[in-house]
C-alpha cells in the first residue's frame, strides 16, 4: 500500500514539474512576428485587391513575393509608362510550392460520400515546416479545410480531428494539436488560421476541445499535463485586459470582454486592428464606401473582422438591420457561443490542475466556470424566445435573434433542463428542415443565414440535444443532414463547404465567394456521425 502511494505522489511531482518546465519554455520569444500583406506591400495590396487583378482576393495575399523590396519597387515602377499591374504581380509573385502538398489531384470517383473520404484526407494533407510568403511555418502535418483556403484553421480543426479520429488517424490529429500548441507559444494565440495577416485575430476557442478528444486516446492524465501551459495561453488572450475592465462601470467594453450588469465578465469577438481584411480589402472597402467619418469607417471594418473571428463571416446575427450589414456590431455582442466555449476552456484547465494535485488553481478556474456559467444563462438567456440569444451590450439586452449559436450551452451542458426543453421545441418546431438544421431563420443572402447548414453546427446540436436525453431530435437532424451531404455528393462527386437544408441536393450559397469543396468540417463531421450511429 505504502509503495502504491509514493509512486502516486511520484508519478503527481513528475506531472507538476513537466508543466512547470514547459510553461517557463513557452514564455519565451521565439523572433519576430511575420508580418502582415498590408505592412509588407502598403498600396500594392490596396490597388491589386480593388482592380480585381487576380479576381479572389486572397489568392494574392497567399501568394509568394520572389523579393524582399517589392514594396519599394512597386513605388518606383508604378510611376513609369506603359506600367501594367498584372505584369508587376505575375512578375514578383508566385503560388506557394506544390512540393508541401502530400498528393496531387483528385481521388477516384468513390461509389459513396464515406469512401470518398476515406480518400481524400491525402489530399488534404500538408507539411510546411518554412515560411512561405503569409503562409506561417508550421512544425507538424495538418489537413486544410479545401479549395480556397489552403492552410490549418483554427475552429475548422476540431470538426477534421472528429473524421480524423473515426478514421483512426491519430497522429496527424495529435500533430494538428501540437501546431495550435506551437502558434499559442510563438504568437500567444491560435489565430484564425496559419497566415501572417490572420495574426490580429483569433476563432472560437475549441483548442479545450481538441485536448478532450485527444485525451480520449492518450489518457487524460499525461494529455492534460502536456498541454496545460498552452490551455492558459489561451485562457491569458480571450480575457486579457480582466483587471482593467473590472475597474470601468458596467457594462462596458475592453478588448475581446464585456463586464456584464452583475460585474461578471463574459467574452466578445474582436480583432486587433481596424482596417479592411487585406484577404477581403475590395468587398470590406464596397461595404464602407458610402461612409464618409473615418471613425465610423474604422469601426465598420473592426466589426467585419470581429465577425469573421465569429467563424461567422457574415450573419444578420451580427447586424443591427437584418439584411445590412452595414448595420455589423459584433463587437457589442456577448456572443453566447464563444462564452460556452470559454466555459470549457475554464473547466478543462480546472480538470487539468486536478489531475495534477493542484486543487487551490483548480478551484479557482472552477469557479471562475461556475460564474461564468450562471451568467450565460442570466443574460444570455431570452425568455420572449425561449432560447440563448447573444447579449447586446450596446442595448444592455438580449439580441433577440435566434440562430444555433444558442445550442451551444446545451453543447457544454451549461442550460438548466427546462432551458433545454425550450430550446429543443424551438429547434424542432422552427430550425429543423428537410435536410438539417437551418443556420437563422432569416435569408439575407449571407452565408451564415438560411437557407444555409453547417457541419459544425449540425455536431453541436445533436450533440448538445443529446446531453439532455433528446435522442429522437438529435438521431433526426443525424439522419436528415447526412442525407443532405450524400444527394450532394451522389449529384456532384464531392463534399461541400455549406448545403442548402431547404433544399435537399443543392449546394449552399450567398457570402463573398463562391462554394467550396473539399471539405474539411464536412468530411470530419459526416465520418464521426456516420462511425457513431444513432443512439437511444
């Protein structure tokens, strides 16, 4: 018995130490921070994006410089006769490397969406361990989403480690897990995905999430400890800045918080500059043209960003007038979704000092769980909707816009039970359609909005339903959404991006470009929904 119990303390003092080594090790500096197009290029980027010179304008931005004074080139050629834009871009500029991709081209036509892929997750894969223009280094193979976006994302990443998982592809899901780890330690944050100018923000906070579902197969003990410093990381850039906002009145706003009517602080999406997004400065720029005050044209673009660190880019959830999104304010939102998810991040660091017999830390962020908890469903929750809504700061009331972002406290198991049953009527009476759930209930022609559905929304809801015994809901929308995927992929041959659930077969549509397959979340979610059935 004595020897059992050393070795328990033995194995407890290891465990403390490999945290505290790490945590000293990625505090360091690790160089300069890469920057951004719109610091590298200044006009360049401005005049390449609004003539449209290569039509998408993140193809630009992920393109590779051939120099390093192209900035000051650009200046001085521009002013010379017979000058052509196009000429100087093809002429300075390259697409990254094919080298960094695992394997060219297609797959075989698979006879179903499941085999399908099964065959793709090679062509999905990357390795990019130098710098390629935006594209950031990256010390581990990851699988990017498709199509136009050809790097690691950040939220995406979770929704492929589900099919990776089914998949049994474990040490390519531990690697993904190992860059987020790798960018919190060099960038003090998971910024929206692998490029130099999506280093000003971030996307929901599923990393507590990743570390859950690689405990799974590692053990939650070592997994826990391993990644414990980077879990704080994290938790240090969602709620920077607590101790300035805890002195200003309430509510207010300071950096990505919002300190709530009851002096609690619940978390907001935010970016760090104010300027149209260099992958998107032509349609940031439309959008702002008939403002003619620069502090409204600045704040303009800080809420397109902020809604694009939503992972919700764009929704009339976000505006003020539902089908303007001149109207954006995602940055007056406590949005309902991301403080869910903060909830996680708080509980599994609490779990994480457990496992390593610190129970003073661990109380701490259980409480600091608890409150944040009680305050969700306080002011997040509606009751003229009888569902969670994004709390308005600016109003000091709820949004009043239902949209599945209100499942999420069902997802971390933060609703009472009768909030659960509200919420599941309303899902059932309203959002449920033939082939999924609905994003909103409003068609505004943005992507987030109908009649579009999501794999990663369609995982939280079931999931969510399911964490209150609302089985038969849950197997429905299962059932409906995987069809949804295999009329697309039976009329197409591919995955997607978004589904019209309207309209069973068609692909989804309206946002900024066109659809995209691949796909990354879609391929995740179909694979770990199709290998875990439907349950009772």
């Amino acid at each position: 018995m004595f020897r059992r119990i050393l070795r328990k303390k033995q194995t407890s003092r290891r465990h403390v130490e490999k945290v505290k080594s790490t945590y000293v090790a990625v505090t360091g500096t690790l160089g300069r921070t890469p920057q951004s197009p719109e610091d590298s290029y200044g006009d360049l980027l401005k005049d390449v994006q609004v003539t449209q010179v290569l039509g998408d304008g993140k193809q630009f931005v992920d393109m590779v410089p051939k120099g390093k004074k192209i900035k000051k080139q650009y200046e001085v050629q521009r002013q010379q006769a017979g000058f052509s834009l196009k000429d100087f871009v093809d002429t300075n500029f390259e697409a990254r490397p094919l080298k960094d991709k695992k394997s060219e081209g297609s797959p075989a036509t698979a006879a179903t969406a499941r085999e399908h892929i099964r065959q793709l997750w090679p062509y999905l894969e990357r390795t990019n361990r130098k710098q390629h223009g935006s594209l950031l280094a990256l010390p581990y193979r990851y699988v990017v989403p498709g199509g136009r976006f050809d790097e690691q994302f950040y939220w995406d990443s979770y929704f492929i480690m589900l099919g990776l998982a089914a998949d049994d592809k474990w040490d390519i899901l531990l690697g993904m897990v190992r860059n987020h780890a790798y960018m919190l330690r060099r960038y003090g944050k998971i910024p929206n995905a692998s490029r130099s100018y999506f280093l000003s923000r971030s996307q929901p906070p599923f990393f507590a999430q990743m570390i859950i579902l690689l405990a799974k197969r590692r053990g939650r003990t070592r997994t826990y400890a391993e990644f414990l410093p980077y879990l704080l990381i994290e938790y240090r850039f969602w709620t920077h800045g607590r101790r300035e906002a805890m002195k200003q009145s309430t509510p207010t706003l300071y950096n990505r918080l919002v300190r709530m009517p009851n002096g609690a602080l619940l978390g907001r999406y935010f970016d760090d500059r104010h300027t149209p997004r260099p992958e998107m400065s032509r349609e940031d720029r439309q959008t702002a043209q008939n403002i003619s005050d620069e502090n409204a044209k600045e704040q303009l673009y800080l809420n397109l960003r902020a809604g694009a660190e939503s992972g919700w880019d764009f929704s009339s959830r976000w505006f003020r007038v539902a089908d303007e999104i001149q109207s954006i304010q995602t940055t007056n939102m406590a949005a309902v979704d991301l403080n869910s998810m903060l909830y996680t991040l708080e509980s599994t660091i609490a779990e994480a000092y457990t496992l390593i017999k610190q129970p003073l830390l661990a109380t701490s962020f259980r409480k600091a769980a608890e409150r944040r908890a009680e305050t969700i469903r306080r002011y997040c929750w509606d009751e003229s909707e009888r569902f969670f809504c994004d709390y308005d700061a600016s109003t000091h009331n709820s949004s009043g816009r239902a949209t599945l972002a209100g499942l999420f406290p069902l997802y971390t198991k933060i609703a009472t039970k009768e909030q659960a049953a509200f919420v599941a009527k309303r899902i059932e009476t309203d959002f449920l359609k033939p082939g999924g759930l609905v994003t909103t209930l409003v068609t505004s022609g943005q992507q987030w909005d109908a009649p579009n559905g999501w794999a990663p929304l369609q995982w939280v809801a079931i999931h969510g339903l399911r964490e209150y015994g609302y089985h038969e809901l849950a197997n429905e929308i299962r059932r409906r959404w995987l069809l949804a995927n295999d009329l697309v992929y039976a009329k197409y041959q591919k995955m997607i991006e978004k589904y019209d659930v309207v309209h069973p077969g068609e692909l989804g549509g309206g946002g900024e470009y066109e659809v995209q397959d691949g796909f990354g979340w879609t391929n995740g979610v179909y694979a770990a929904l199709d290998d875990e059935g439907e349950k009772q």
